[in-house]
C-alpha cells in the first residue's frame, strides 16, 4: 500500500494523473481504474472464545474436504451433496506470501485446494444470531451454507503406509 501511493505521489510530480488523460505516449501513467487490493483475502468466520460469550461445546462429526480460498469467505468442499461450505472455527489466520493466499491454524499452513479434517458439523444457513462471532459475517458470506469446524488439521495422506505385524508364529525366539 505504502508503495502504491510512494508511486502515485511520484507520477503527480511527473505531470501524470489528476485531469490529464494518459495517452499513449505515457506507459508510466497509472491505469484509470485501480485494481483490486494485493491483501483482498477471504474472510475466515471466528467464534469468540467461551470467556468471551463464545460457544463452549461443538459439533463432534469428522468433516473433511479440499479446503477453498477463491469466494469471499474461507471454506471447504466435502465433494457430498453439501457442495462448498463457509468455514466457522475458533482459530485461523488467513494470510498471503510470494505463492499466494494460505491459512494458518496453529502450526499448519493451508494452501487453497489443500486436504484438510476436523471436528464439527453441518450448520445450514446457521448461525442467525452472530453475537457469539468475533466479527459479523460479511454480506457476501451470509447466503452460503455453514460448517463447524472446531480445529483444524491436514488429512492424512490416503496413501500412509499401513502396518502389518507378522502373523503369530509356533516358535518363540
């Protein structure tokens, strides 16, 4: 941002900007309509913590799915019938770097289209009341369906090395 308007000031001083049109002649006249903010990251929806009016119990089903950073809301499609789903959790950090916007949540980086689980449920069109929310939910979110998530935590890799012991032998060594 800071650059942004280091760069504004300076294309004034150079005579570009204000009433007069950019022409072609001008490449270092910045465009007439700005584009979107580089920190324009989906909102992630935070319940309060229980001190603070938040819920103290939650949802226990096992939810997982291929979390998504593209709407205006973060959330996650469980490839069912649920479709995408808005995320409500009790922490998270989304947050942009060199490759892209991420979720943090406590250790774990999420990237969009990564696996993820947690603990939780299907809310529908819930929660009507938001005072037990860290923010309101933005506009843009209100009409998608929600999900509980109470913490969550990369998937574990469908292909994880199984253990088999051996079977029981006659002998002992």
């Amino acid at each position: 941002m800071r650059r942004l308007a280091l760069l504004a000031a300076a294309l004034v001083l150079a005579g570009c900007g204000g009433d007069e049109p950019c022409g072609d002649g001008a490449p270092q006249c910045l465009p007439d309509e700005p584009e979107a903010p580089v920190d324009d990251l989906p909102h992630l929806i935070l319940y309060k913590s229980a001190e603070d009016g938040g819920p103290e119990a939650f949802m226990e089903a096992l939810i997982g799915g291929k979390l998504d950073l593209s709407g205006p809301c973060v959330a996650i499609r469980t490839g069912g019938s649920e479709g995408r789903s808005v995320i409500v959790t009790t922490e998270g950090v989304v947050k942009r770097n060199d490759y892209g916007p991420y979720l943090e949540v406590g250790p774990h980086s999420f990237r969009d289209g990564d696996d993820i689980m947690s603990g939780g449920g299907f809310m529908g069109d819930y929660p009507q009341d938001e005072s037990f929310l860290q923010e309101p939910i933005p506009e843009a979110c209100k009409g998608d369906p929600k999900v509980q998530l109470s913490m969550i935590y990369p998937m574990p890799p469908e292909e994880a090395p199984v253990f088999n012991p051996p079977p029981p032998t006659d002998t002992i060594s």
